[in-house]
C-alpha cells in the first residue's frame, strides 16, 4: 500500500518524468561522447562512409554521391553531407565521421521517450525504462560511436513509427509521417513506408479484434494524398540523380539490388534454429522480454491498433528470417525501441509495487552490463589489430608509388579481415579508378576495368598473389614486415 502511495505521489507531479527522463538521456550521451572520435575506423562499412563523405569535398560536386571515384546509388547522402560539411569546417576526420551517428542516437533516445508516449500515454513513467533498455544494448551504442548508418536510420523508422501511432488517432499528422519517410530515404532507405505495409498488413490480419476497420484508415483523405507524396519522397534521391546525370548514366548499385532483391524472399537453407539467433540475436533477455511485452501491450491496454507495432516487429524478423541476400544483426536496431517500449510495459504490468519493477529493471538492464559501459564493452578494435598494420600505413605508400601508366590492384579476397574497399580509396587512390579483386581472377576484372595493357601495381596477401601470379609478367615481390602482406608490381599479363 506504501508502494502504490508513493507512485501516486510521483504521479502528481507531471513534469517529473519528462525532467528525469531528459536529464538521464543527456547523462548517457555524455557518457559516452567522452572521447568520441579518438579511435579509428575498424568495420568495412564505416571505410565506405570515409570514402563517400570525402568524395563530395575531391569532386567539388555535393548532389552526386561518389563511391571509389564514381557516382554510386548504394547508399544515400544523409550522414555523407554531415560528415564532409565537419571536415570543411576543420573537424578532425574521426571525430567528424562518428558524431552524426552520436548525434543520431541522441535523437533515437528522445524518439523512444517519444514512442513510449504514444504507446502508452497514460504512462508518463513508462519513458525512463524503455530509454534505460535501449541504453542498455551494446549493439546500439557499438554503432552509436561508429561511422555506420544505422543509428540514423533507427532514429528515422522510430518517429516513422510514432508518427505513424498518432495519425491512426488524429489523420491530420500524416503528413509528418511523410517527413520521416523523407529523411529515411536520405539517410539509408525509407523503412518506415515499408513499417506502414507491415502494419496495415498486421490490422487487416487481426481485424476480427480491432474496434475499427483498417477502411478507416485507408479512406482518409489527408493519409491517401500522404502515401502519394511518400511513394514519390521514398525514392526522391535516385529519381534526382537520374534525371540530373541522364537516365542513361551508370552507377554502382541501385535500390532494386540494394532493398529489393535483398530481401526477396526465399526458403532454401533456412530452419528454425536460424530463425531463433534472428530473433533473439546477441540480446536473448531483452529482446525475448520485448517481444512478450509487445505482443500483450494490445490486449492489457484494450487498444488493439497496438498490434500494429508488434506485427511490424514479427514481419522484421520473418523477412530477416527468408532474406535471399545478406542481413546483419544490425538490422534489429530498427525495431530496438518498439522492442523495449514492450520489455518496459512488462515490467509495469507484472508489479505495481515499485521496489519489484525497479529490480525487474535492473536484471534486465544488466543482462547487457547496464546502460552505463566500459569503453572496452562496445569499442572497436584498431585495424592495426586485424591486419598486423594499421591501414593508412599500409596502403598510403601506394598512393605516392602509384605511376600515370599504372593500373592499380588490391586484393580483397572473401574473408573476415579483406582489406576494406572504402580504405583502399581514401588512402591508396583517393583521384583515380582501381581495380579491387574479391576472387583470384585478374584477367577477368582487368577486362571489366577496361585494361588493354601496361605495368601493373598492387598490395594483396601473399598467398591471394600466389592464386593470380602465375599470369603475371615480370613479377615483383615485396613484403610488408609484421605481416602477411605483399607489395607488387608486373610488366603486364602474360601473353601466352
């Protein structure tokens, strides 16, 4: 009785959620802003970021996204322009690579106080605990203080989400949806237009215990011109790039490889143990207490529109489950916040004493070492720890070596430590084409690359080299002391 007085207490004073949950966001972020950008670049993709932000700056062109010196549709230009804008305005390059991603989880903290709100508005509390769980993922603050996009493209699909809560009740904010769906598809791909299929899908599968038709929804005007705009603003970059450069120009990639076909669906080597890492992924006690939570929040609030975003949790992690082309536990950071809106819900729903959700809390918090962790919990290992040479060392000397009339090689054959695509542009050709080889053979992508003929230079591992070398002219070997790799340079192919 003692227990449910003081909650009452707290209750009354309806500013002190808002103040206390703010105030815990901006202690996080502090945290683990302390020495933002004083590590370097460790994951293939953060070098791709690198890369691509420079690009704007070599090219003096800021609309054209530039991936190894040629105008790419792999990725949008969101977190690119933020990049290269720090570093015109005399950033250091690593702090001005990871602060958009901590600017952007910044704003996924606020947009998960945000989701928990709408969720659940009678709840004010309900905020604290769904940040504290979301703090409590390494695998969020891991990509936080990276150079990667996903903590943008979580902040964009979560308010995409919220937006989308608060239309079903009040249509005339469907035009914020719209918003997000902009801002996504600049940022990585417009996920939370692909999040409103997935709903409508999971209102219209549950309609038999929805208190209203999903019709109601879709014959709204204000949300039918929305969806209009939001097919156009879903692929405005593109479209602007095509219609800028002409129809006829050639990128590398394109949203037809880069969304659709990878997530075209497919049952060839899928079972159900792949199906639980999927779900449960390196987070088991969060992410199971999440998607309980999710799934009862509908039915214990009575508001079944709130199937919604546990259909769009569930669609997640099926697709993930029947992607034919590659997925990453990274993925998941899309949904985290709905994730742990629900854990959260649990914790209030199990007990009203506030003792027992306090500890709940904390077990779950702690099941991934708290909100609050070592730099060694979530850093990233230098590259001079994966390769026995730290990269700009490594492939810099290429660069001032590198003739007119040589054609450049690196090898960056299929494993876990290849040498990233993204580094080799930045340090050993940042202002001319090169040929980057993912299988051993070289005449092959020498004809793709346009090559006819002349000298040749190139870094590979010694034993990538020993796949191709028997095709080369006038080899010339170097080793790289301390490691396993090789500088080299040919005449040419052989001709024979």
């Amino acid at each position: 009785m003692v227990q449910n007085s003081g909650i009452e207490h707290l209750q009354t004073h309806k500013w002190l959620p808002y103040a206390i949950t703010g105030i815990t966001i901006a202690l996080l972020w502090c945290w683990y802003m302390s020495g933002l950008g004083q590590d370097g670049l460790s994951k293939i993709d953060e070098f791709f970021t690198y890369d691509r932000s420079l690009g704007f700056i070599r090219n003096n062109d800021w609309l054209t996204v530039y991936s190894q010196n040629e105008p790419s549709l792999k990725k949008p230009p969101l977190q690119y322009w933020m990049t290269a804008a720090l570093i015109e305005q005399g950033m250091s390059h690593m702090l001005a690579l990871h602060l958009p991603s901590m600017l952007f989880a910044l704003g996924s903290l606020i947009a998960t106080a945000l989701l928990a709100r709408v969720m659940v508005p009678d709840q004010p509390w309900l905020m604290l605990p769904a940040v504290l769980l979301v703090s409590s993922s390494k695998n969020f603050w891991g990509h936080a203080t990276s150079a990667m996009l996903d903590s943008g493209a979580m902040l964009f699909s979560t308010l995409g989400v919220v937006t989308m809560l608060a239309a079903f009740e009040r249509p005339k904010l469907w035009p914020w949806f719209g918003v997000t769906v902009f801002l996504a598809g600049l940022q990585k791909s417009p996920t939370p237009l692909a999040f409103l299929a997935l709903a409508l899908l999971t209102l219209a599968l549950t309609r038999r215990w929805q208190d209203r038709p999903v019709s109601e929804i879709l014959r709204n005007k204000t949300f039918q011109w929305t969806m209009v705009a939001c097919l156009l603003l879903a692929f405005l970059w593109p479209l602007f790039q095509y219609l800028r450069l002409g129809f006829g120009t050639e990128f590398q990639g394109s949203v037809r490889g880069e969304m659709l076909h990878r997530f075209a669906p497919t049952v060839s080597d899928r079972s159900l143990k792949k199906l639980s890492e999927i779900i449960l992924g390196n987070a088991p006690v969060l992410r199971f207490a999440g998607i309980l939570g999710l799934c009862a929040l509908p039915f214990a609030l009575g508001r079944p529109r709130l199937l919604a975003p546990a259909g769009i949790a569930l669609f997640f992690f099926l697709a993930m489950w029947m992607a034919s082309g590659k997925v990453y536990d990274r993925y998941t950071l899309l949904i985290l916040p709905m994730l742990m809106v629900g854990a959260a819900w649990g914790i209030l729903l199990i007990s009203k004493r506030l003792w027992v959700r306090a500890l709940l809390l904390a077990v779950l918090c702690f099941s991934e070492q708290g909100p609050i962790k070592r730099t060694v919990d979530y850093s990233h290992p230098n590259t001079a720890e994966q390769f026995g040479i730290d990269l700009q060392d490594l492939l810099s000397p290429l660069q001032s070596t590198h003739q007119p009339d040589e054609t450049l090689v690196v090898c960056g054959f299929k494993n876990r430590h290849r040498l990233p695509l993204g580094a080799a542009s930045v340090y050993a050709s940042p202002d001319r084409r090169f040929v980057y080889m993912r299988h051993s053979d070289l005449p092959g992508y020498l004809k793709r690359f346009g090559y006819t003929s002349g000298p040749l230079r190139g870094v590979c591992r010694a034993q990538e080299l020993n796949q191709f070398s028997d095709v080369l002219s006038g080899l010339d070997r170097q080793s790289i002391e301390g490691t396993d790799f090789v500088y080299w340079t040919a005449r040419g192919l052989r001709l024979d």
